[in-house]
C-alpha cells in the first residue's frame, strides 16, 4: 500500500542522493591520498634547540610551555652514543658561573635540577678533571625547555642531546599545541623514526 | 725586616697561587673533545647505555577503532529504531564514553577530524590517515541514513553532556535557533585555521574542546573551567555544546535533514498529548514528530509516550510468555 512520493519526498531524496555521492568522491579523494598514521615527533633537523648550527641564539621553550599535560611530553634525551663524556659539560654546568675552587663552574644549567653526573670507566680520583662522565636526565623532573640541548652544540658540545616526544606520555592529540605554537615547525606526525636522524639543518642534508 | 720581607713574598705567592689555581684548574682539562669517547678508551668495562625510547602506539590499534565506530554506530541506530530503548542506549553511550573518551583520551574524534579533512583537501602535502577518513564519514553516511546516531550513543562529548542532563529547562524557541546557527560560524572558523599554511595553522576544534582535559584529566585551566562551566550549564540545558557549538553536530544536522528514516515517536499514528514534546530536552520535536536536523538520538521520548509504553510492555509480556498481561495492558 504504498502511496505516490510527495514533492518534498522526491526532494529529500534527490538531496540524499546527492550527498551519497558527494560524501563518495570526498571519500574516494582522501583515501587515494591516504597516509600511514604517524605520530607527533621532534625533527631534529627543524628544532632550533637541537639543530646544529643554530648557535648564539635565544633558547625555545614553547615544548615546556605550551603541551596539554601539565609536564610537557618533550623531553630532553642524552645520545650516550654520541656524548663526549665531557668533564665540564656546558649542559650540566653553567659555564658562565664562576669558578669553584674544585676547578668546575659553580652552578648548574638546568633550572629543575634534571641531570646528574657520573665518572665513568677507569676512574682516577687524582685527577678529576681528565676522567669521563656520563650525565643521566631524570625524565621525571625534565619539562623540556631546551636549555641543555641548546647547550650542547658547537664549539663546546658535540649535539649529543636532543629534545623528543616521549610516546609513554603522549596523549597523541590530533593537532598538537607545540606544533602550533613552534615557530620553526619541527613538530611533525610521521611515521619514521626521526630521533635518529642527524641534527644538521634541513638545507643541508636535502 | 728580613723575615718581614721574605713573608710578604710567601704571602704575595700564595695569593698569585690561589689565584692561578682557578685558571689553571681550567688548562688541566686536557682531553679534546670532537668525537665521543669509544667504550675502551673510557675504560673499567663500560658498556655505553641504550637510550629508552618508549614505543607509539601500534597501527593495528586504528583498525580497532573503526572497528569500535562501526559498531558502536550500528547499535546506537538499532537501540534507537529499533530496540527503542533508552536503557539501553545509556549502557552504550557509558561504554562509549570510557572506550572513546577516558580510553583514546578523546582522540580520534569525528569534531576535530573536519580540520584533518580540509588540510587533506587543501594541502597536497599531507597524508590523512585511513581511520580519520574513516572517523569523519561514517557519521555523516548514517546521518543520510537515519538521522544524528553519532551524537545518540557514539560520541563521547555528546555523552558526558548527556549523563549529566538531569533537570531540564526549555530554551526558548527563538533564542535556540539562534545559538544554533553559531556553530555554523564555528565550522567555517575551523575551517579558515586549519587550511592556513603548516606554520600558521590551528586545529581551533581540538584546542578549544572543552571536554577532552576531562577525558586526559589534565589539560590547561582556562579550557578545563569552560569545561566545567559547560558540564554545570548541561545538568539544566540539555547538550549546550551539541547544540551551539558543535562544528560537526552542524554538518550532521545538514545531512540529517534528509534523511531516509529517523526517530519515530509512536510509529503508526501520533497522539496529540504532547508530552513527547515535552519530554524532549533538545527542543527537537515539532507537531508531535522528531526534527530529524535536531533530534540528537536520545530515545527519550519513547519513555514518555503513553502509547510507547503500553506497547513496551506488551512486547515484552509476549516475549516472556505471559500473554494474558500482554492482553491485559493492550
């Protein structure tokens, strides 16, 4: 028993059709460009903390201020591969301190107190000064502002530190604020490993 | 005066050596520092540590989600049209709320897939993932089809907002329609920031989404206050962000509009008691029928039908066996 459509039956379904196939070809458009999901990462190439290069200039600490947590995800990272083990690291010590009478700098870079030192390998407690240290970050007190990483660069460090999103404590937001807010837009959502990458300017490895 | 002269001398040595100690502590440091130190030159069996990278999460878990959409979609149509049950959709908007809000932490969404959308149609650059694709589709099919399922039992923001609803007032008519069409200036506001260049560009829906601080339980004060605010606001209005800020619940009400079925108070003949009307928080029911561009999916109205319930209770007679109830309430 079913009776003829009404005009306004016959409209609504015409609109419904059509947006069947406008909702079809979007579909179809954004499926062909369709990528893997990746996830928010630090490129290291980018960040004007960590790129090498980037020296005598104001540190960035948009990655402590500006993430959703109240800690922010970033978080500074020593490459041990890649650390000089140096005596005086310019990232543990404030190099512009005075000296003690220890013959090391008599405060320390990091305002949260994040990194602690260690003499390593064969140690001689005559000469302190010429052994090797390994400095560990306590990720839990870190909020990433950079300062070490900054630090850490030509002539007296070797880059060794970086600045990475901590996966464990990323709430993988769709846009990320620090991307918003980064003004060298190194905060990118790839799927590549990018903590691996060398920390020289992007025009230069491209 | 000998031994005067030969003291202020130590004393002038001492002095310069207390001195140059500072800056020869400095020269003492003799090991240049250009490459990192291999193991064996650091001695003392040092094994250089790993560096612990905690793992993202896996991709198979997006197959998971839109699995979770899919299905949690499908029963927030057939509880409603179906089922025609209220309950029901409660069990299912709470799961929703856990799996989708407290679990994902409010990510994916469909709200704030829109932005990842018109980059991928206006940047040839970016690659949206399969399960945004996914998140912002599905959605809008099943509005063409049924009407706003999505906001029914599926989003969590539409949940949380629909828990607390527990002494509704009206809007009134006029002023409802008017903060209505906000979220259409919200849309294309979404829109114009997140098609903007990399370096400039804002997903405005997800920094100013007001419950996802709850969902991660933490978030920055002033969105977790508006939040709040907005939270107390819905125990009396129903879902004021649904209705007047929703940049997707816009897109979602243009689809539902003409939708090929939708929420059907008394499915053969209404009544004209009104209480549906009444009953309805949303201001969605017009001449005793469900706007299909308002209803919000929350089967409310069934409870309050007088007719709904007299058929509730003989279905569920006839389904248990004692027919003589269901005769008795028919």
């Amino acid at each position: 028993m079913k009776s003829e459509p009404t005009r306004r039956e016959f409209l609504n379904a015409t609109a419904r059709g059509a947006g069947l196939v406008a909702l079809g070809s979007t579909a179809a458009y954004l499926v062909i460009k369709a990528g893997p999901d990746g996830y928010w990462q630090v490129d290291p190439r980018k960040c004007i903390n960590i790129r090498l290069g980037a020296v005598n200039v104001e540190v960035c600490d948009k990655c402590a201020t500006t993430c959703v947590l109240p800690l922010s995800a970033v978080r500074a990272v020593n490459e041990y591969a890649k650390c000089g083990r140096c005596c005086i690291c310019p990232s543990y010590f404030d190099v512009t301190s005075e000296i003690g009478r220890d013959g090391l700098p008599t405060r320390k870079l990091c305002p949260r107190d994040a990194i602690t030192r260690e003499a390593i390998g064969d140690v001689d407690p005559d000469d302190p000064l010429n052994n090797f240290y390994d400095y560990h970050i306590d990720e839990d007190k870190c909020d990433g502002c950079g300062k070490c990483v900054m630090a850490c660069k030509e002539p007296a460090g070797l880059g060794s530190l970086r600045l990475e999103v901590r996966h464990s404590l990323c709430v993988d937001c769709n846009r990320c604020t620090i991307a918003t807010a980064c003004p060298d837009d190194a905060l990118v959502r790839n799927t590549n490993d990018l903590s691996k990458m060398d920390p020289h300017p992007e025009e230069e490895t491209a | 005066m000998r031994i005067r002269w030969i003291l202020l001398v130590l004393m002038s040595l001492a002095a310069t050596a207390a001195a140059a100690s500072h800056v020869l502590a400095q020269y003492q440091y003799q090991r240049e520092v250009d490459v990192a130190p291999p193991d064996e030159d650091i001695g003392g069996g040092y094994v250089t540590p790993e560096v612990q990278r905690p793992a993202p999460r896996a991709a198979w878990w997006d197959v998971v989600d839109m699995a979770a959409l899919l299905v949690a979609l499908g029963l927030s149509a057939w509880l409603v049209l179906q089922r025609r049950s209220r309950n029901w959709l409660i069990a299912l908007t709470v799961i929703c709320l856990v799996y989708f809000g407290f679990y994902r932490e409010g990510c994916v969404c469909p709200i704030g897939a829109i932005q990842n959308v018109s980059v991928a149609l206006t940047d040839p650059g970016y690659a949206i993932p399969l399960v945004v694709i996914v998140f912002f589709l599905l959605p809008l099919v099943l509005a063409l089809l049924f009407g706003r399922v999505f906001c029914g039992g599926v989003c969590p923001l539409g949940g949380i907002q629909e828990l607390v609803l527990l002494r509704p007032v009206e809007v009134p008519r006029r002023l409802d329609g008017v903060l209505g069409l906000f979220r259409y200036v919200y849309l294309g506001l979404a829109i114009w920031f997140a098609t903007r260049p990399p370096v400039d560009r804002d997903f405005v829906i997800c920094r100013f989404d007001p419950f996802v601080g709850m969902f991660r339980l933490a978030g920055p004060a002033d969105i977790m206050i508006f939040g709040g605010a907005l939270l107390i606001l819905a125990v009396f209005i129903g879902r004021p962000y649904c209705r007047y800020l929703c940049p997707y619940g816009a897109l979602l009400s243009i689809f539902s509009r003409v939708s090929w079925r939708g929420v059907t108070i008394t499915p053969d003949k209404e009544l004209d008691c009104g209480l549906c009307a009444e009953a309805c928080p949303y201001g969605a029911i017009e001449d005793m029928r469900a706007k299909t561009s308002g209803c919000l999916f929350c089967a409310r109205c069934y409870n309050w039908c007088p007719r709904g319930v007299v058929k509730q209770e003989a279905v569920k007679a006839i389904t248990t066996g004692s027919s003589d109830e269901a005769k008795a309430s028919a």
